[in-house]
C-alpha cells in the first residue's frame, strides 16, 4: 500500500472502500457502529459527509479520518493528509510549547540531510 500513503485523501479513502467493496451507507453503519460520540453527540459520519470527504468537497478532520480508519479497519496513519495534520500540531509551540516543536523540526531537518 506505498502508493496508498502517498494519495490524497480522497483517494485514499475510495481506494480502501473499493479494496473492501463497501458503499457510503455500509460505511456509515461501520463508522456508527465502531464510532465513539463525537463532539456534538452524534456516533459516527453519515453517508453524506462520507461522500463529500471521498470526493474532497469536505476536508477532512483529525476525528474523521480517526473514525473512518478505526470502520475500514487500517491504522490512521494511512492517511498523507492525517500524518501532515499530526505533524501540524507538533510543530505547533502554541500547542506543544516552544522546545518541543524546536525539537521536532530539528529532528525534522537532521532527517531531510540524511
């Protein structure tokens, strides 16, 4: 799944739901059945929003990507766009403090030299 990693989310998502021949709504009752509550109250995403995500008229979310993955069975961390977003918070100082995102974007950069 190397080619996976790297797709957009929209097509990360159809492609997993094509590999495990689910619709929207199979996918709903998936999420809705493995989802915790969210921040509103409600359990899971509907087909709806999981149909606006698969053909990006709706960016994804931390949660979302965390509840569709939890329903395709497959760690979060497929997801380009979930890895780009956890990395966005580490090198957040307002939301990790100042050395930890120094830190990380050191280590960042001694990655890149290699």
């Amino acid at each position: 799944m190397p080619e996976l990693e790297q797709a957009a989310f929209p097509d990360a998502l159809k492609a997993l739901m094509a590999e495990q021949g689910i619709t929207y709504r199979q996918l709903e009752e998936r999420t809705k059945r493995n989802g915790k509550e969210n921040r509103k109250g409600a359990k899971g995403l509907s087909n709806v929003s999981i149909n606006m995500l698969a053909t990006g008229r709706l960016a994804p979310t931390v949660e979302s990507m965390e509840i569709l993955a939890r329903a395709l069975r497959v760690e979060p961390v497929i997801f380009l766009d979930y890895r780009l977003a956890v990395l966005r918070v580490g090198l957040d100082p307002k939301i990790v403090g100042y050395d930890a995102a120094r830190k990380l974007l050191a280590a960042l950069e001694q990655a890149r030299d290699v």
